[in-house]
C-alpha cells in the first residue's frame, strides 16, 4: 500500500452558514421610566429626552426589561446552533448616540454588557449605521442568510432620520433584509415605524408593559429560530401565526396581555429593473 504525506491545508470542515440577526435599540433617557416593581420617590426632577421625568430609586425599568429579553433571545439562539447554520447577531444602540453595542457574534459567543439609559433618540444615526454593517460583505457576508432587523423604539426619533431610513428601505442589500419593528410605549412615532416595515410582511407590534414586551421578544426570537429550520432559511414564517415558547421557570414573569399587532403596511414598490445586486437572498 503506499503512502502520502497528510496535508491538512488541502483540509476545510464544514462552517455553518449564518443567519444575521440585527437589534437596533433605543436607549434613550425615556427607556429609563419605571414599568413595575416597588420604588421611592425623592422628590427630584430632571429633564431629559424631551420630557420632564422624577427621579425615584428602585423598580424595574423599561431598560431592565428590553435588556432581559435581549438575554432571553440570546441564550435561546445559542442552544438552536447547530452544525448547518449559527445566529450572527448585532447589536446597535441609539440613546445620545448611535454606537455598535455588540458587533456581528455568534450567538454562543455573545458576553452580554447590559444597556444603559443616555440622551435623546437619533435614529437617522442609527440607520445609518445599521446599513454601513449591511452593505459590507465582509461584515455581513455573502453566504449569509437574508438578515432580520429588528427596530425598537419608546418614542419620537430626533430630526434628520427621514434620509436614512429611505435609503435603508429602498436602496442595496439593506432593502432586503426581514424588517421588524416594536413599540414599546405609548406615544411612540409608530408611523416612522411603518415606514421602516413598508413592503415587509411584518405588522407593527406594540408592547407597553413588561410581560408584553417579552412576550414579543418570544415570538420574534421564535420565528428566527424556524427560519433557520426551514428548507428555506431566506423565507421568514408570518410571526403573527408563531407562539412563542415559555421561558425558564425562574425568569417567566406573570401572566400579561397578548402585545397589539397592527395590519402590515403596503407593498413597497418593486425592485429597479438591472439591480446590480439582483439574487443575493
């Protein structure tokens, strides 16, 4: 029998196929009011984020909230992972500042930094930002499943976020994306949140207390996870028709009212004849 020398080099194993999975989260001051729980008043105001706020100690924050579900969907993507596809996912922030809070991870990887509360709401920044990650290939890449963004906000986005987002929906592989979006108060923009969502599928969810804002979290999070499942990992299941699954005992909260999903917003108009990035998802 003869022999040859291994060469490992000649060698590759086989590297799941990500499925991309950007959060783009308001952190603004607002994102700080208490939603439950005991608190103390101290009688203290400030002005923040456009609106007069109290300051009291204790209880369970809006920002407590979206950072426990944000935990909740990270660790059910890491038990999904398998030898075929991982969740890349991407965290972009927008209180103050638009920030990359965590850049494209595999799920199981993720060390989670919990959100803080800062500034007002520039979301133009935000989704501008959100397309630079999109349209590049290395960052997003090419063997990628389609990616799902999921935008949520508490209120009313700063000036100049017009621009931005027409061109996220509108222009290159962003337009492409799965696009989700998540109301998490009352007196929320929810038309600059339709528009995000304009030729998707998708409602508008709104969510204002914190067993609906996870629950949404839930449905969402599953629907990834049957993308990913699918024969076809690029088509997205309608999330209305998803029930989400339970949490760990130790983290479900009480029994809450089902979040309010609102009809889909019409078609987008279709794609320009000779786009040069026709057929990618």
């Amino acid at each position: 029998m003869a022999l040859k020398r291994f060469d490992p080099s000649k060698f590759t194993a086989n590297t799941a196929k990500p499925l991309p999975v950007m959060l783009l989260l308001d952190v603004s001051a607002s994102m700080g009011e208490v939603l439950d729980g005991t608190y103390a008043r101290t009688g203290r105001t400030v002005y923040e984020d456009g609106q007069k706020w109290e300051l009291v100690k204790g209880g369970r924050t809006r920002i407590d909230v979206l950072n426990e579900a944000v935990r909740e969907m990270l660790a059910s993507f890491a038990r999904e992972e398998q030898l075929e596809h991982e969740f890349l996912v991407s965290v972009i922030t927008f209180g103050g500042s638009a920030l990359v809070h965590l850049p494209p991870t595999k799920a199981s990887k993720v060390e989670w930094k919990p959100l803080t509360v800062a500034g007002e709401t520039p979301l133009g920044e935000a989704i501008a930002l959100a397309k630079k990650l999109i349209e590049d290939k290395e960052t997003t890449p090419s063997r990628a499943f389609r990616p799902v963004v999921i935008l949520v906000s508490d209120g009313r986005p700063d000036a100049g976020w017009e621009a931005p987002l027409e061109a996220f929906v509108a222009s290159g592989r962003s337009m492409k994306c799965d696009r989700i979006a998540l109301s998490i108060a009352e007196g929320t923009d929810e038309q600059v949140l339709r528009r995000f969502i304009a030729g998707t599928p998708n409602p508008l969810f709104r969510a204002t207390d914190a067993g609906q804002i996870l629950e949404t979290f839930r449905r969402v999070t599953m629907s990834v996870t049957l993308r990913s499942k699918s024969k076809d990992p690029n088509q997205a299941p309608a999330i209305e028709s998803v029930v989400a699954a339970s949490p760990p005992a130790q983290t479900q909260p009480p029994a809450q009212a089902p979040a309010q999903a609102q009809p889909p917003p019409p078609a987008a108009p279709p794609r320009p004849v000779g786009d040069p990035d026709d057929g990618y998802w």
